[in-house]
C-alpha cells in the first residue's frame, strides 16, 4: 500500500491549497448535457456511439466512467475533449458552451486535459521528456521560465528531482515513470480537469497504485478535477468520489462510489459488480455471481425501449414481469447529473421504489 | 497424481546485454484436477516457464533442471513424443491468443486441424463434428464452425482457442494471462467455462496472471513469482487475503476489494520498478522496494520456507522472506 | 536517465543527438555494401570536385584540343579521344560534376516537393488529400521519358529545365510514400496527445510528423538520386541536354551521333557508360543500407 497516499488521507495538508475535497461546482466545471455522437456506417446504418450524456466533472472530484468496450466510454472522453465533434447536445465548460473554432478549441484545452492510457505510445521516441512536457506551453505560447514550469510539473507528478529526467527519452524509463511523464504534460498547462482514458490500463499491477495515489493526490491537494474512464471498478473504488457506469452510449446508473458498487441497483451494474473479487458487505447485496451471456450489442443495433432487456437476467428470469410492457416499449429518460445523488435508469427499479413509497405511505396512514 | 512438476527450472536468455535470467531456480506441482495460478508482473519469468512446458522457447535460451509431466522429462524428450504431448498432454492459451487464428480460414476447420493432425484414423467428417462439439462445449453455437476469425468478437475468439486447446483432450491446461485482454462479463464468462472444465473432466491447469484477485477467485493454489523466483506460495485465497510475503501483499493491494473501507481511496502499490534481471540486487530480489527489509535482507538470498501461523490442513504455506519466517507482519 | 544535473541543456542535448548519430551510424556501418556504396560515392565525389585541379577547364574547347580525331587510348591520353580531339578522361570527369549537380538539385526539388504534399495530403486529407491522391497518382503513370522530353521540347534546353523536369517526374513516389508514413505516425497516440494539448496542423506536422518521416525520405532519397542522372543521361543522349555543358549522356550523345559505335571506338562509350554505373551503384547501395537502418519495419521504433 502506498504509504503517499495513506498521508495525504490522514493528515489533511494545513496549507493554503484547497484540501477540501468537496468538489466546487460552476466556474470551472465540465458539463455534457445529452450529448450525442453517431457515426455513419458502410450501408447507411448509423452507430450511436454516445446516445444522451448528462455528466458533470468538477474541479476537486474524481468521476469514474466505468463500461465495456464498445459502450462508447472513449468517443464521449474524445468528445468532452473537443477531439471528436458531438452530433447533437452541448459540452460546455464553466457554463459556457463549448465552440469548436481553433481559437476556442485551444483556449479550452488550457482548461481541460487528456491522459491517455499508453504511455508508451503518447510519447513521442524522439522527444525527449523535457520536450514532452514543455510542449503544451510551446503551443499556448508561454515562454516565460520554461524550464521552471517544466520542473514544477514534473516534481508534481512524482518524478524529483525533476532535472534528472529533462534529457531522458521515453524509452529510458519504466511504464509508470512514462505515465507520470505524460501526466506533467497535461499539468504543466494548470488547467483544472483532468480526463484520463484508461490511464493505468497498461501499466504493470504494483505500479497501478503509484499512479492512482498520484491523481488521488493532485485531487485533494491542489484541486484537480478528473474523469477517469475504465472498464475496471476496481479502479473506481481506490480513487473515484462518484461514477457513472456506461451500457451501449448511455449512462445507466450513477452515484456516489460507495452507494453504487456497494448497493448496485441497475441490473447491468449488478451482474457487472457480482463477478468481482468483493467484501463481505457486497456478498450480502449481490450474493451470486451473475455471468451474464452474450455480448455488448452493436452500437448501431440499440435495441428499442430499455437497451439492456435482450441481456437483462431480470427479465430472464422473469422477475420483470409486471414492468416488462415498458421494458419493452418504453426507452428510460436520460439520467440529470445532480438531480439525485443516486440515479438508475431501470423500469423494475423504479416500479420497486414506488411500491416501497406506496408501502411506505400506506403503513404511516 | 502428480501432473505436472518443474524441478529447481533455471531458464537463462543471452542477448546483446549479457544472460538475463529469466526463471532462477523454480520448484512447482500442479495435479489433476486442481488450478494452480502463478501471479507476477511482466519480467518475472512467469510466460517463460509456461513456454518451456512445451519447449517453445527460442534457441538462446538455456534450460536445466526438469519439467516432468505424467513423470516424463519434457526437456529430455525426443522430438516426435514432444509432438504428440503439445496437443494431447498439455495446452497453452495465450495471451492475445485471439489474434493468432488463420484470418482466411473458418473456425471449424482450424479447431479440427490438431484433431486430423494428432488422432490416427480419423476422418475429416468426423474431426469436423468434434470440433463442432468442440464450440459447443466452449460456449459458441456450432453454426460459428462456419464463420471466419473477423467476425467473431475477442471473447468469442478466445472461447474458439480454448476449444482448439482441449480439441486433443489434454491432461494439463496453460492459460497465460488468457482472460487479460477481455471485458469484466466476458472475462467472467471465460473463467467460468475453464473452472467448469477443471471439475467436470479432471483436467490440471495452470493459470498465470498479474491479477492476484482473479486467480484468488479461480484457483486452487496461488504462487507468487518475483524476478523469476517464487517468493510466496499456498491457498489462493489466503494468499491474497493474507499474505506472508510483502511482494505478495502489493500485488493483492493493486486489486482493491470493493466494499473493503480500508482500500476505498487508498490505491495499493509499489514505488520503484521490478529489478532489472541482468543486475539483480544482493541478497533478497525485492528488497530495494520492500517496506519491511531487515538487515540480513540485503545478504542472504531467502529460501522459500514455510513460515508461521500457517499449519494445519491445505497445501503448505510458504514464503521466501525472512520477516515472515520470523512470524512478523509483512505490511506496515 | 541517471545523468548528473545538466552542466546546460543545450550542450546536452547536442550530446544526445551525436549519441542517436552514433547509434544510426553504427548500424549502418555494419552493413557491408553500404560501406562500400558509401566509399565508392565518396570518391566519385572527390574526384568531381577535384576536376578543375585535375583537368583544366581548357581541355573541353573544341578549338584547343590538342589530340587527333578518336584517338585510341595512349600515354598522352589515357581513355582516348573524342571525334574533335579532346580527352575522354577530361570530359568524364567535367562530366561526373554535371551529372552529380544535376541528379542531386533534381532529387532535392521532388524531395521537398514531395515531402510537402505527402505530408499535407496524409495529415490534413479529405478533399485535398484526394486530390493530391489522384494528382501524384497521375504523375506516377505518366511514361516520365516522354514526359520529359515533350516537355523540354516546350521549355527549350537548359540545365535549370532539365532539373525542373527531372523533378517534375519524379516527386509523386516521394509523395506516396510520406503520406503512407504520415498516415501510420498519425494513428500513433502522441498525436492524440498533441492534439488534446491544443496543437495546430502546424505544429503536429512539423514537431512529429515530419521528424518521423524524414529518415525514411533520406533513404528514398538516396535511391531517388540515381534514377535522376540516369534520367538526365537519357535526355542528354536523346540530345535533349544542355548544350552548352558536358555530361555524361551529352559525351554518349556525342559519341554516337559522330560514329564511335562502327567506328569501334570503345574507349569514347565505355568511360562515361561505366561511370553512370558506378555512381548508379553507389547510391544504390547506400540507399539500401540506410533503408535498413530507418526503416521503422526492419528496426525498432526508438533512437
């Protein structure tokens, strides 16, 4: 266990810097509200790739997006970042929406950063990391104390003395000094969110941990922001405040970390969180491991009403039956990111909730 | 019965840096009808030992002590007997194994080609209803006999090189790191069809991973390798929930358990990187990363003993670090 | 890695870059023809640039030649004469610079011609990307021979034309390949990450596309150069040359429109034909060695 990380939790810094980790809403907050991207296909179909996102990242919170690949994680990571153009909705960042002029574009990316998951490939074999790093303000321009700035992003992500590495090419260095390097990349511009795809994806396992403590840290100490996609839960529990799991382009349920994966309510979520390794606590929510069969549909074959029927063990099991007209007829509305803090977009679920309001009520009368 | 054994395996590459070490001295036993997980980070000599089962490694390397299987030498071995176990006596899936399926032939045929290659007397129709059988068992329609590689998905395609590992009814299954490339539910429906397989038709195997969580939960016995040495080994679970070796405690730390308060928000890991092989440290290989190092770690290379506080029924608990022999807690 | 803390980092970059020169010679030296291609371009070369030591400039005039008509070779000149009574020696070697000046202004014109619309067609794309597709595809199944010379028939014969047109002939495989290379470095993810960093076309074209693609356009390029004096051989022999110059095709032109094919006067064919050999070989040779060496699909990615 990172012996970082545990300090940084413990003893909260009594600095100037924002400790707090309650994340601040507004000015400098992502928002995506029913954002959508579709690709045409050979043949004239079209693939839905994001079908409807609301989300929110703000500065001092860590989101995870957690899915299968296929389910349109990644085109909705490249279109927050204005590297993939929606089809319809708004990205915007501090309430303003987000305009894809050059200008626009490159002042945007002052604010918002990317990480990508393979180190190894992000940079460049012929740049040397000094040259990496102090890329982004070479293309914005800041040329006052490059090599200060260079050394101050390099030290925040962990590789000190930072001098030691200005000269080092990527192929010198381990995967997670790579990824740290990429990292003081995207921090070298200040900018206050993060989106990281993947980002310890393809990293060895007990280098993992040395990255997530560090994003863990940049979050509660100098109030970074971050989505990080993944397809692995796991991920979301060590560092995420709040997670958004993703079936087939859209957000199915989303809530606090420890509400969703320790009392999961959408069915997809549930049979997702059932065939991990868990805790005692979770075994009592999702006792059996439910394998569920076949695979992601494709993206240009969103099957009508509740996308997740064909696979849903609920309706196989027949434990639907009674909601299952709107199963099957009826698609579930997009789900607010703020309008509760726990949110499913599940017909049975919903059905369940109100017999246990109408329970509830008929018990006080 | 005693299926597979390496005894005391040292394999050692030579390259343009000199020999690289790459599996240093490795005792294991796997029998029928029981799961072995060997977990380790990449460099740890876990993929070299499944490739010298079946002696695929390349020229420079050099291999002494023994693999026996079903007590035979496998290093020994004439080459037409080492033909004959690659299929019918042990099977490796590898990782991205899904990729190395003939693009321009269909399923069935390259499921039934071992069939036709390594069973006398067989007929091709009769090798193509296997293979058929074959998918079925593995979870794919037979109709998908008929469908080329490029319109399977990854997970199908893995299912289809498990069918092509057990199309000569092997004793012994390798899996290396067979589930890695897939989906949580994919993967999930991966490691159920090869438990399944374990228990129904008594079958050993072997499955590496980096993921000490994953083989905690599908495995009998877990060992744990360290730049390529086995640094901890006994009942998987315990040794991923409980571990006697500190290596051993990082790796299971990297793989949070959800639920667990004590590793919300506090990601498990390492700092530094594995030892570079050509100038291993003295004495203990782990000990320029380990929290707890004592002085003698920096000496003596630890055997692997069994150490206290693991009696009792199960296979042995051992681990070669000498604060565990000791008794005292590995993790800070 | 581990280096000391940079004495300045502008000298130790400079260390760097001698150090991947190093490694790339290195390699190179290990590759046996390419040393020899290298050694025999090298004294081609030489002896080029020594010409006016060597020769005098005198020896081309027609009206100072002090030899007979076709003279076989002899102490006083030792590859013979010409049909005015010139040295062949003499004009060979005035002819190497020519050839040389010729082969390589002409590929260094295509190469950056090329280089620019390989790059711009692979990384912008679309409709210019297509159409600079078809127009290069268009230049590259033209018959380059007669292009050439219809169009030296309209341009009138100069030497600058004949590098124009060499040039003009020879870009579109340069182009086909940079924007095939362009195209792989694109799909790498440090585009990506230039791009999420708010870089413009410009910089990711000159920052990593073309860094990426000029080893690979040197080693065309070497190859490139040989088929240029080869070209210009042609023209010159087909008379298409400029007059006012000796090269190695205007002394085969020469040659044979004054009779030394039935006169059997070897020693004015053999001189200049061996010599557009060798220099053809040469490059050749060197070309190979360093698409051995840059080749991304031979070697690694990195140095």
């Amino acid at each position: 266990m990172s012996s970082e990380a545990r300090s940084s939790n413990e003893e909260p810094s009594s600095g100037s810097a924002p400790s707090s980790a309650a994340p601040v809403r507004g000015e400098k907050s992502l928002t995506a509200r029913d954002l959508r991207v579709e690709f045409g296909l050979p043949g004239g179909r079209v693939a839905r790739a994001v079908d409807g996102v609301d989300l929110d990242v703000a500065p001092g919170e860590i989101v995870a997006l957690a899915g299968e690949s296929g389910c349109g994680k990644t085109t909705l990571a490249r279109t927050l970042l204005g590297l993939e153009r929606s089809t319809g909705g708004t990205v915007a960042f501090g309430g303003e929406p987000l305009r894809y002029s050059t200008k626009a574009l490159k002042a945007y990316r002052r604010q918002v950063q990317l990480v990508l998951q393979d180190p190894s490939g992000a940079l460049n074999p012929r740049h040397t990391v000094y040259d990496a790093v102090a890329e982004g303000l070479r293309i914005h321009g800041i040329t006052d104390d490059e090599p200060g700035r260079v050394a101050d992003a390099l030290s925040r992500a962990g590789l000190r003395p930072p001098e030691q590495f200005f000269l080092a090419y990527p192929h010198e260095l381990s995967g997670g000094q790579r990824q740290r390097v990429v990292i003081a990349g995207a921090l070298v511009l200040r900018p206050s969110i993060l989106i990281a795809d993947e980002p310890v994806a393809s990293l060895d396992a007990s280098v993992r941990g040395e990255i997530l403590a560090l994003l863990l840290r940049l979050k509660e100490e100098q109030g970074l922001g971050a989505l990080v996609i993944t397809h692995d839960l796991g991920l979301a529990w060590s560092i995420a405040d709040r997670i958004a799991i993703m079936y087939l382009g859209r957000i199915v349920e989303q809530g606090p970390v420890e509400q969703v994966l320790t009392a999961p309510r959408h069915p997809y979520t549930r049979a997702l969180v059932s065939v991990l390794p868990g805790a005692p606590a979770l075994k009592e929510a999702v006792p059996e491991p439910i394998v569920l069969a076949g695979e992601l549909p494709d993206a240009s074959r969103i099957p009508g009403g509740c996308r997740f029927r064909p696979r849903c063990q609920e309706v196989a099991a027949g434990r639907a039956a009674e909601v299952l007209h709107r199963c099957e007829s009826e698609d579930l509305e997009i789900l607010g990111p703020e309008s509760a803090p726990h949110l499913v977009a599940c017909h049975l679920d919903r059905a369940r909730r109100e017999d246990a309001r109408d329970g509830g009520a008929r018990m006080a009368v | 019965m005693t299926l597979l054994e390496f005894k005391d395996l040292h394999v050692t590459y030579t390259g343009s840096r000199g020999r690289i070490p790459a599996v240093r001295g490795v005792d294991l036993k796997v029998e029928s009808g029981r799961t072995l997980g060997i977990a380790g980070e990449s460099g740890c000599g876990k993929s070299t030992l499944a490739m010298a089962v079946l002696r695929l490694l390349p020229k420079s390397a050099e291999v002494t002590g023994e693999i026996l299987l079903n007590g035979e030498d496998l290093l020994t071995m004439g080459w037409g007997r080492l033909r004959a176990v690659r299929w019918t006596g042990a099977s490796i899936v590898f990782q991205g194994a899904m990729h190395s399926l003939n693009a321009v032939h269909r399923i069935g045929r390259q499921v039934a080609e071992p069939i036709l290659l390594h069973e006398e007397g067989i007929s091709p129709n009769e090798a193509a209803e296997r293979a058929e059988a074959l998918l079925e068992r593995v979870g794919l329609p037979s109709s998908r006999a008929r469908s080329y590689p490029h319109e399977l998905s990854g997970g199908q395609r893995q299912r289809v090189m498990i069918a092509m590992a057990l199309a000569c009814d092997p004793d012994l299954i390798i899996a290396d790191e067979a589930t890695t490339a897939l989906d949580v539910m994919v993967q999930a429906q991966v490691l159920q069809l090869i438990s399944g397989l374990v228990t129904e038709r008594g079958v050993g195997l072997v499955m590496i991973s980096h993921d000490l969580s994953v083989l905690s939960e599908v495995c009998d016995e877990v060992a744990v390798m360290y730049a390529g040495s086995v640094v901890e080994q006994g009942p998987a679970h315990e040794v991923f929930a409980n571990a006697r070796h500190p290596y051993s405690a990082a790796l299971g730390a990297a793989f949070p358990v959800i639920g667990d308060p004590a590793s919300r928000k506090r990601p498990g890991g390492l700092a530094g990187d594995p030892p570079d092989p050509v100038r291993l440290p003295d004495g203990c290989a782990f000990r320029p990363r380990c929290a707890v190092a004592v002085e003698r770690c920096g000496e003596e290379v630890p055997a692997l003993l069994a150490v206290p506080g693991a009696a009792g029924e199960g296979p042995a608990r051992v681990s070669a670090c000498f604060v565990a022999q000791e008794g005292e807690p590995v993790v800070v | 890695m581990t280096t000391t803390t940079p004495v300045s980092p502008r000298s130790l970059r400079w260390a760097r870059r001698r150090q991947s020169f190093t490694r790339s010679w290195n390699a190179y030296r290990s590759q046996r023809t390419g040393m020899i291609g290298l050694f025999l371009l090298a004294a081609i070369v030489i002896l080029a640039l020594a010409a006016p030591i060597l020769v005098d400039e005198s020896q081309l005039s027609v009206t100072q030649a002090t030899g007979g008509r076709m003279e076989p070779p002899s102490a006083g000149f030792p590859l013979g004469t010409d049909e005015v009574g010139r040295s062949i020696l003499a004009l060979t070697l005035w002819g190497a610079r020519l050839s040389l000046l010729i082969g390589l202004t002409a590929t260094v014109v295509a190469i950056l011609v090329g280089t620019a619309i390989g790059v711009t067609a692979g990384h912008i794309g679309g409709w210019y990307g297509w159409i600079a597709l078809r127009f290069s595809d268009w230049f590259m199944v033209l018959p380059s021979l007669v292009v050439a010379i219809a169009l030296l028939a309209v341009l009138g014969r100069s030497m600058s034309t004949t590098i124009l047109v060499i040039a003009m002939v020879s870009w579109s495989g340069t182009t086909r390949l940079v924007r095939a290379q362009t195209l792989t470095v694109q799909a790498r993810p440090y585009l990506e990450r230039a791009k999420a960093l708010g870089a413009g076309h410009w910089h990711q074209m000159t920052k990593h596309i073309l860094p990426n693609v000029l080893p690979l356009v040197l080693a065309s390029a070497t190859l490139l150069v040989p088929s240029a004096i080869l070209m210009e051989s042609s023209l010159a022999w087909l008379g298409l040359g400029d007059p006012n110059v000796v090269s190695w095709g205007s002394i085969l032109n020469r040659a044979s429109s004054n009779g030394a094919v039935s006169a059997h006067a070897w020693w004015y064919l053999l001189p200049p034909g061996l010599a557009i050999l060798l220099v053809v070989l040469a490059f050749m040779m060197c070309g190979r060695a360093l698409e051995a060496v840059f080749n991304p699909r031979l070697r690694g990615e990195q140095s």
